[in-house]
C-alpha cells in the first residue's frame, strides 16, 4: 500500500512490527494446552500507538508481511491511530513472539524473526519515504530496527540523515538485544545515530552496561551525551528516570503505579509519548513528564499495546502527580528549616 509522499505527520516510527503471543504462564513451564493470547506489537508499533495517543499525528513506516496475519496486524495498527498508508508489504512472513507477563520488565521472550518481513527494511524504502521523512517533525527508530539485518541498518542511518538534515528531530532508543547483535555493533551503530539525535533514550544497566561500559544512570547519560546526543534520558527501573539536558543532570519523579499487569513496551511509551509532546510544543520537562505518565499507566495493560492511555489521562497523571510532590515539599520545608 502506498500514500501521498507529500504528506506531513509530526511523528514518523521507523521500525519493525510484530506478531506478539502472550501467556500468563513462565516460558520455562509452558506445558502443552496453556493458554495463550494473539496481539500485535513491536517496539515501533508500541512507541508509534503512544505518539498518536499524545495528540500527534502519526505514520508507520515497516515493511509487513503478506501472511495470513498482514491484515489483521495492519487493521491493529489503524486501531491504534496510526496511519499506515505508507507501509509496504514484502512476499515474507511477519515477525513473531513469545512472552510472559511480568511487572518488574525482566522478561524472557522467544522470538522467531529469520527470514522476517520486517528485515527487508531497507535503503531503498528510505528513498520511497524521502518526502515524508523530509517533511515531519520528528522520527523515532531504534537499535532493534538497526540490528534486524545490514539493509535495516542502513535504513535508520539514512533515514536519521535526512530527517536531522531537513531540521527534524530524531529520537533514538539503542534498545540492545543480545539475541540480534553484539555489543560491538550496537556500539557502532549508537555512535553514528547519537550525533544526529534531539533525544537518546536509554535504559541502565540494560543498554548502559552493553553500550557504554556502565551501571551508573548518571555516567551513562554522560557518556551517551558525550556521543554527540542532545539530551538523554536514562530509564533505571520502574520508578527512576534521569534526564540529562546538558545543562545538567537529574532524577524526574515518576508516577507509580499501584496495579501494574506487564511491563512491555513501557519504555517504547514513554518515547513515542515525549517525542509527540516535544513536536507539539511543549517543553522539555513537560515532555518528559506527560511519557512517564504514560509509561506507568502503560502497565496496567498486557503486551505491547494492551494498554495505550489516552492523552488526557496522561495529563490528569502528571499533574497531580506534580501536585503531590509540590505537597511532599512543601511539609518537608518547616522541618528543613527547624
């Protein structure tokens, strides 16, 4: 399928979509007969379905499969809000996985990607997209994307190019996966993305430890800064997000959630989410804010897209969760100054 090259869209997701297969069960006791649950994910999907609830307008750029599962997948992705005129279709099967659910975002997952539509990404697709990718206000990719095959690798680093040449803004997550690269070519690939990124998203110790040889939040967004990223944001955990603007380096309150289900996608919210109120407007801290609110209301929801809050709960989220830390404060003062 094909759209107008013309069009223009605040947030384009360049990325891989896939076929997610989620049980209640831990893989290493599945058993024959349990129970399991179709849905459709994917890093790109899950950070695209977050920008388009933040208010944004905005594409899917993927190649999809022509298997039985291409159009439900792609009638999904429509649900969510996000236009995939633009997606092009390749004679492959789509990418699948295989999940628990678990709280915590230690997950064990068992994915069968050989051969995958989604690793035909390629540069010549960029060149299909140019006027698009010349035209939005913002692109997402990812190290998922980069490490899908040599021609997807290709692919972020053209498509970075030219949106960071056009005046966009590219966000990057390097997502690390062992089980698609090693450290040294993520390593490569965070150090040609990173100079051309507003903002790097990066979890630690995950991504921190394989990429840039720390543990350390803080040492991490330095070091990822030091690549040439604009502004970083470190996720470590479910309640501790740093955000490094250059000016300096500090921890943001993050709202906890008091019934989380599952923690995928989690972070892909928080990016498609910042990156959407970002194009939108608003400021740097409110960004961020409004994708952790978003985040920690992602988990209540299982898989990927189980749970794409709308924007106004989002909102209603990081305000009073403001409001409260304002309180906090504010009680602390009289015994700070006793």
């Amino acid at each position: 399928m094909a759209g107008r090259a013309d069009a223009r869209y605040d947030v384009l997701v360049l990325g891989e979509v896939l076929v997610e297969i989620h049980t209640g069960t831990a893989l290493r006791e599945a058993t024959d007969g349990t129970p399991a649950r179709i849905s459709y994910s994917g890093d790109a999907l899950n950070a695209a379905a977050a920008a388009a609830a933040a208010g944004a307008r905005t594409a899917l750029l993927a190649v999809v499969g022509d298997d039985e599962l291409g159009v439900p997948l792609l009638h999904r992705v429509a649900e969510l809000g996000v236009d995939v005129t633009h997606v092009r279709r390749a004679p492959r099967p789509n990418g699948a996985y295989l999940l628990s659910a678990d709280t915590e975002g230690d997950r064990e997952f068992v994915y069968w990607r050989t051969r995958s539509a989604g690793a035909t990404l390629a540069p010549r697709h960029i060149d299909a997209w140019r006027g698009l990718l010349t035209r939005c206000g913002a692109l997402v990719t990812s190290g998922i994307t980069g490490a899908l095959s040599p021609s997807s690798r290709d692919a972020v680093v053209a498509a970075a190019r030219l949106v960071h040449g056009a005046g966009g803004h590219v966000t990057y997550d390097p997502n690390f996966r062992s089980r698609l690269t090693g450290p040294a070519g993520a390593r490569e690939l965070l150090a040609e993305i990173a100079p051309l990124t507003g903002l790097l998203k990066t979890s630690c110790p995950a991504d921190a430890r394989a990429l840039v040889d720390t543990a350390d939040p803080r040492a991490a967004a330095a070091r990822c800064r030091a690549l040439g990223a604009r502004t970083v944001v470190v996720t470590a955990g479910a309640d501790r997000l740093l955000l490094d603007d250059g000016t300096g380096a500090a921890y943001l309150p993050v709202p906890a959630n008091p019934e989380p289900v599952d923690a995928t996608g989690a972070g892909d919210c928080l990016t498609g989410t910042t990156t959407a109120r970002l194009v939108l407007g608003d400021s740097l801290a409110d960004a961020v804010a409004y994708g952790a609110a978003a985040a920690s209301l992602s988990v209540s929801g299982r898989g990927g897209t189980g749970r794409v809050p709308a924007f106004g709960e989002t909102a209603a989220l990081a305000a009073a969760h403001r409001r409260s830390g304002r309180t906090a404060r504010a009680r602390q003062e009289p015994e700070e100054t006793a």
